[in-house]
C-alpha cells in the first residue's frame, strides 16, 4: 500500500514540477504578443488565447502537487496553533467536504470533456482554438486530486494511530505549531 501512495504522490509532484515551466510558455506567448501587436503592428490572432488555455491546464492539473505540498491557501487562524494529531483529526473529519468536491468535479469534469471530445469542440474564435484537450484534462486532475486526496486520508489515519508517515510516501505534513507560533 505504501508503495501506491509512494507512486501518488511522486506522480502528482512530477506534474506539478513539470507544468510550472508552463508559466514560461505561457510568459513567452503573452510576450510575444505585446511585440506583435506595439511593435509589428500585426497583432497574431492566437498568442492570448493559446496562453489562456495553457493556463487552464496549468490551472487544474496542479491540485493533486498542491495537495501533496500542502500548497493550498487555508485560514491557520485556530487550526495552525493545533497539534498534528488534532489537525489529522479535523482534516478527516472535513474529508468528506473533499469527496463531495472532488466528486462532483470528476463527474461534471467528466461530462464536459466526453462532449468536448465528441464534437471535437473548438474556441469561436478567428483562430478557432481546439478546446477538448484542455476540457479532457478536467477529469484527469480531478483523480490525481483524489488519489492525492486518498494518500493525505491514511496519512492522517497513520497520524491518529501514531504511526510513522513518511513525507516522500504521504506529502508535506501539518507541522506542530511552534512557541513563537501559538497565540495565548
């Protein structure tokens, strides 16, 4: 089993790492835009609109990385003074608030890329845009973040039974706040 969350999480941080170079591309296109339009004077009709649709895959690939990096934006006003043990608590405890996003996400996520794929669907723009590979990633991202989701799950389990949990196996772990850290 170790070995599967090992596979996971290494899986959803090779993504994450290699769809970050994405953002130079992404860099590159709007750059290469600006030149075209102010400096040419012949603005290229795809440059904007290729760079959103990297973006949109920039955007929705990266949850499982950032669920592995703890990298998602959280309000620590009373759960980072909490030791890792509660943490896993409350974390298991919202879990299912989890499933029903992810859940949802994979079965819309799913629909919207199976007609994307059927029509072949494309931007209305002048560039008509091929839009069913970025729709058709939707439901990719959504398992990498549930199997994410799942490794986080028996990390937490692991936690409340103190049991060891490997960060290279689990992902980043909730720190114990330190003395600097708690309030009084």
């Amino acid at each position: 089993m170790q070995a599967i969350a090992r596979a996971i999480t290494r899986l959803n941080r090779w993504i994450g790492r290699w769809i970050a170079h994405a953002v130079l591309i992404i860099f590159a296109l709007l750059l290469a835009d600006v030149v075209m339009r102010y400096m040419v004077g012949q603005p290229a009709i795809w440059t904007a609109e290729l760079a959103v649709l990297i973006f949109g895959v920039y955007a929705i690939i990266g949850g499982g990385f950032l669920l592995a990096e703890r990298g998602h934006v959280s309000v620590d006003i009373l759960y980072g003074s909490f030791s890792r043990k509660r943490k896993a608590l409350i974390d298991i405890v919202t879990w299912p608030l989890f499933l029903l996003f992810v859940g949802v996400l994979l079965w819309q996520g799913y629909d919207i890329a199976s007609e994307a794929v059927g029509d072949w669907e494309r931007s209305n723009s002048v560039w008509k845009a091929p839009l069913w590979p970025t729709k058709s990633l939707i439901p990719v991202a959504a398992t990498l973040l549930l199997l994410q989701g799942l490794v986080r799950l028996w990390a937490d389990v692991r936690i409340l039974m103190g049991l060891p949990v490997d960060p290279e196996t689990f992902g980043v772990l909730a720190d114990e706040p330190t003395n600097d850290e708690v309030q009084p």
